[in-house]
C-alpha cells in the first residue's frame, strides 16, 4: 500500500541538497552587481519615500502598543494605588528613583524586550491621575 508520508519523507531526503545547490551554482555563475543594486534601492526609496515612511510609522505604532500592553499585563493591569483599570492609555509608568533611570517611558518603547523589562523594575504602574499627584508631592517636598 502507498504510504504518502513515507514517500514524502524518502523524497525529502533524496532531494533536500538539489535546491540548496542549484542557488549556489546560479549564484556563482550570475554574480550580483552591488553597485547597480545600490542604485536601484535609492532610486526606489526617492521615489516610494512618503509610502515606506508611512508604512514604518504604523509599524512603529503598533509595535510600541502591544509593548505597552505587554508590560501593563506584567504589573497586572491596573494601578498599584487605586486599582483603576478601565483604560490602558491612562495608565502610566511611574520610576520611583528618578536619578536611576536611563530612558524615559516615551523612548522605551520601541526598543528591545530586554531593555524595556530592565527599565521597567525601576517602576512602577499608576493611573494618570495618581501618577500626577505623585509627582506633585515630590515637588512640594522638593525632591524632584
């Protein structure tokens, strides 16, 4: 009886060097030119500029958004004081020693996964308003 995966499996096995060697032969024998290749990519940036730069932006965009969502769900999603809730974008991160922070809240997001969780141990999760009245008592105690 005809068993597909079997066949699947042996002709994998006979095969899986073919393609892998026809790119290098190709390759060899049809070397890229680097310097036309430069021209084509700035000639396409200059004329697809306002396009891929749009396309950047909201990738961007959304990838600083599920950041924030990502680091709120580890503080649990709701403000260490009050516990309010109802709306991330009024969520803030708060460092409680100023003078140990690197990047601000604003920047982080954006960069790396590791660098975020770094910065995030020097905060903590307030509501906006909690976060304002923390830093207008620091102000009146003249520590910020």
């Amino acid at each position: 009886m005809f068993n597909r995966k079997i066949y699947l499996k042996k002709y994998r096995e006979q095969h899986k060097n073919k393609a892998h060697d026809y790119g290098n032969e190709y390759r060899k024998q049809h070397p890229r030119d680097l310097g036309k290749q430069r021209i084509y990519n700035r000639k396409y940036y200059q004329e697809h500029r306002e396009h891929l730069v749009e396309i950047a932006t909201r990738n961007l965009k959304r990838r600083r958004c599920q950041q924030k969502l990502k680091a709120v769900a580890l503080f649990g999603g709701k403000c260490q004081k009050c516990g309010y809730n109802k709306c991330v974008d009024a969520l803030d991160f708060h460092h409680e020693v100023p003078s140990i922070k690197e990047y601000g809240m604003g920047v982080i997001f954006g960069m790396s996964w590791k660098k975020i969780l770094i910065e995030l141990e020097k905060c903590e999760l307030l509501c906006s308003n909690c976060h304002r009245e923390t830093h207008a008592a620091l102000r009146l105690d003249g520590n910020n």
